[in-house]
C-alpha cells in the first residue's frame, strides 16, 4: 500500500502532475506537535494565571507559532531541492553571518548569553536556523566530496573543521547544546558519505577531548558537570533543577498522575514547559506516556532516514543527504532533551523537538520539515517517472 497521497495539479505540460505527501510522516508530525500542545498548555497554566490572569497564553501563542511555522513549512515545500543545491554556500554564509551578527551590539542578551536578534514582534535564536541552513551546506559537500571523503582524510577534515568553526561561533554566545547537536550530525552525514572508521574514530577521540576541555575551563559548564554527577549534594541550588526533574518523573510511575494533576510544574521546576516539557509529561502521563512520546519520535527519525535510503537508491544523493540530516538532528536532539530530564545527560537548554515551547526552534523545525516533505515529493514523483518508462 502506498504511503503518499495524490492531489492533481495543473500544468503547461498535458500530463498532470501529481503532488506527494508521505501521509505517515505528517500523521507522524500531527501527533507530536498536537501532543506538545496539550503538554504545553498543562505546565504552564497555572504560572501564566499568576502572572497575567489569562492561564492559556502559552496555548495562544504556541498555536499561532505552529500557524507560522506550517506557513514556513509550506513555503519551504515550494523550493526545489535542486535551488537549495545550488545556493548551499551562500546559505552557509548566511549561516556564518547571522552567527557573527548575534555576537555584535544587535545581539540580543538574555541571563549572560547573546543569542538572540531582534525581530518585530519577538526575539529570533540565530543558532536554530544556523545550524539548519549548516546541514544543508554540508549535504552539499558530502555530494561534491563524495569520493574525496571515501578516499583519504583531507575532505574529512576540512568538513569537521568547517562544523567546529560554526559550532565555535555557537559556544561563544555561549550554547554549546546547539553546537553540540549540529556538529554532531554534520559528523554522521560526513560517516554516512563514506568517511574511513580510522578518521571518525580519531575525530569522535578528538572531540570527546575537546568538550573535556571546554567545560574543564569554564566555571559554570565544571558546575553543570558536578551538579549531573550529584545533584542532590545541593538540591536547592545548583541541583534544584535537576532533582525536580527526577522527582517529576518518578512520581509519574506507570499511568502518571493524570493530566493537568502534577506538582512539579507548580513554581517547583524550572522551565517547565520549556527545556523540562518531558519531565511534567512523564509525571502527568507516566512510563505509558513516556514509551509512546519516544516511539513517536523514534518513527518520524526512522521515515526520514528510510527516505534517506529511497533518494540514494533513486541516484539523488543531495536529497538522501537532506532527509538524512533531519533524521539524525531529530534524534540526537531528542535524546538529548529526554537524557537531561532524566539526569543521563548535563543540562544542554535544548528543546524537545516539536513539542517545547519554543517560537525560533519551533517555526525552524516546521519550515524544515517543509524541505524533507519536498524531498519526498521530489523523489517519489521520479520513482513513478522511472516505473512509466520501465513499462514503455
């Protein structure tokens, strides 16, 4: 059974063309983004009541951000995947520019970290659309540097050093959780186009001892480090975050307290519906709740890369390199979110993917879901191209 709705469209050419949607990735997309609506709306009604008497504001404006962010999608969905191609440097100049602007006096300061322009009507995060116009680049060079990168270190390296230059950009502002997700991922699409084991292995060693470095040098991240390796040596201080989050989800237990019904999100845990969404679902959900989040993400993950897998069997290897960016950035970002609420992780601020709230990583993520769906839509319109000739 096809997996890809139909609607006709109108062309100069006399055969119709016809418009593929992968329905299980938007089936996928719907429920979690209808889910973090709910789980927003429960850990924040009760703060945004005391605060300004309207207890769903953060619904009203979560809902308008999904509005924009189905707009950016749309809009996203419009460009062929062969433009994006084509304008991949400019884009990562966009990406290096917007990055360097945050740092100037036009860069927005929040609790000592400037990552934020200002935009009519609300503050934009530079990383969030960065690190995508980033991976797209980088989709760009495991195409052209395809063979380079299956045939010695040089492409490799110079690769891995572009990331870490644009991921420098992100520690100093500082958020190194961005920079953590994106050069991350760019590292997978440069394993998925061939690099050697030998070189990733040196480059996964290297890193590793960067990071030991970063937060060995920086007072608050070596604070960050002992507060995830004892958080309850200070519960009300440095670990205060973190044990509310450990206590949230394990009163959860296996069918949650019921929604609307946790304590945790009652002035108790920081950012609740924010970096901490999780934590409040699993408490209001429990382990059911928890198990099916996870599928859901682990599903839109795994059609991602299983479109990855179609476009480089179709020979369309800028749009396999796509589709897989996406898949990984979800899932590393995932796991990331969900191991800092469950104390496996130091605390990075990422938001859960989709569900957060969040109007930069929300309306980002939406706009590149927009380019994934046009990667399917482009892909499978030339699968039933090729079946056509097959049978003529």
């Amino acid at each position: 059974m096809s997996t890809a709705m139909s609607v006709g469209l109108r062309r100069e050419s006399p055969r119709a063309v016809t418009l593929q949607l992968d329905s299980v990735m938007l089936i996928l997309i719907s429920a979690i983004v209808l889910l973090g609506l709910v789980m927003v709306t429960s850990a924040s009604i009760t703060m945004a009541d005391q605060a300004s008497g309207q207890p769903f504001a953060y619904l009203e404006r979560q809902f308008v951000l999904v509005v924009v962010g189905v707009a950016a999608a749309a809009a996203a969905f419009l460009i062929p995947i062969a433009t994006l191609e084509r304008r991949a440097l400019p884009l990562l100049v966009v990406a290096g520019a917007l990055l360097v602007l945050v740092l100037t006096p036009l860069g927005h300061s929040v609790n000592g970290s400037r990552r934020w322009l200002t935009l009519p009507g609300f503050y934009f995060q530079v990383s969030e659309a960065a690190r995508v116009l980033t991976l797209i680049y980088m989709a760009h060079y495991c195409v052209r540097f395809e063979e380079q990168l299956r045939n010695g270190p040089g492409a490799f390296v110079r690769g891995l050093a572009l990331l870490v230059a644009l991921g420098g950009l992100m520690v100093v502002e500082p958020d190194l959780g961005a920079a953590t997700v994106m050069v991350i991922t760019g590292f997978g699409l440069l394993f998925l186009a061939g690099a050697q084991l030998r070189w990733v292995f040196g480059a996964t060693l290297g890193g590793a001892l960067l990071m030991g470095t970063l937060v060995l040098t920086s007072g608050y991240r070596l604070r960050r480090l002992k507060t995830f390796l004892d958080p309850w040596a200070d519960p009300f201080k440095d670990g205060f975050q973190l044990t509310q989050s450990l206590i949230a989800i394990g009163r959860g237990e296996w069918f949650g307290v019921g929604l609307g019904a946790s304590v945790q999100k009652l002035f108790y845990l920081p950012e609740a519906h924010n970096d901490f969404l999780f934590a409040v679902l699993a408490e209001e959900l429990g382990l059911v709740g928890v198990l099916v989040t996870l599928a859901l993400f682990l599903a839109l993950a795994w059609r991602a890369l299983l479109l990855s897998r179609r476009a480089m069997a179709t020979g369309m290897k800028f749009h396999s390199y796509l589709a897989a960016g996406f898949g990984l950035w979800l899932g590393v970002q995932a796991f990331v979110n969900i191991g800092v609420n469950m104390g496996v992780l130091p605390t990075k601020g990422l938001t859960l993917p989709l569900m957060s709230y969040g109007r930069s990583s929300l309306v980002v993520t939406l706009a590149w879901l927009g380019v994934v769906l046009r990667v399917h839509h482009e892909v499978a319109s030339a699968r039933r191209a090729s079946l056509r000739e097959r049978r003529w």
